[in-house]
C-alpha cells in the first residue's frame, strides 16, 4: 500500500526482496530499542584540526552501534530509524554523558 502511494501509480507489484527488507528494518528496529539499555553504543572520537596552528583544536564524537549480530554501525544506518520512532532522545543523552565522562577523563589525565 505505502508503495502504491508512493509510487502514485495506485498499485505496486509484489518483490520479495522488498519483503526481506522490511524484515530486516523491523529487526533492526527492536534492537534499535534495546542498544542503550545493552550497552551496544560506542563513541569514536575525531580530532578537529586549528589549520593555522596545526595543533588539536577540539574533537567530535562520533556515534557508532556495536550490533550483537550485524558488527560495527554507521550512524547512517539507524540514526533516521531512531529519530523516526523517538528514540533519538535517549541516544542523544547517552553520546552527550559519554562524550563529557570522556572530556573529564582527558582534562584530569592532563592535569596530573
């Protein structure tokens, strides 16, 4: 049917790879649910370059979700799944608490 509207043929023909797609997305969707509470999401950290100075000017976090069965995930891959169903406000707390235990950590090695 989302097809056939989308299409706006007002019909769609039957692909059986489409069917195993959907099956994969709804799979992915229930763990999308989960990955916080298992613990499956990683930040990766990106120096950010002062040209000029040539010396570290910040870093960016980078998201990524160690999925139990399907490996390491680009945030391409679910962020639009979980701004779609809301679940992106629990993700975007959890990069924020890590990236800030993670800055603590960096200022207090720095500082000893």
């Amino acid at each position: 049917m989302y097809d056939a509207k989308r299409s706006g043929a007002g019909h769609a023909v039957f692909d059986a790879a489409q069917e195993r797609e959907l099956a994969h997305r709804l799979a992915l969707l229930v763990d999308l649910r989960h990955c916080v509470a298992r613990d499956e999401l990683v930040l990766h950290y990106q120096p950010k370059i002062d040209l000029a100075t040539r010396r570290i000017s910040g870093v960016e976090a980078l998201v990524r979700w160690r999925h139990p069965k399907q490996g390491l995930l680009s945030p391409i891959s679910f962020l639009p799944e979980a701004e779609r169903i809301q679940l992106i406000e629990p993700i975007t707390r959890w990069v924020l608490n890590q990236a800030l235990r993670q800055q603590r950590i960096w200022r207090d090695g720095a500082s000893t």
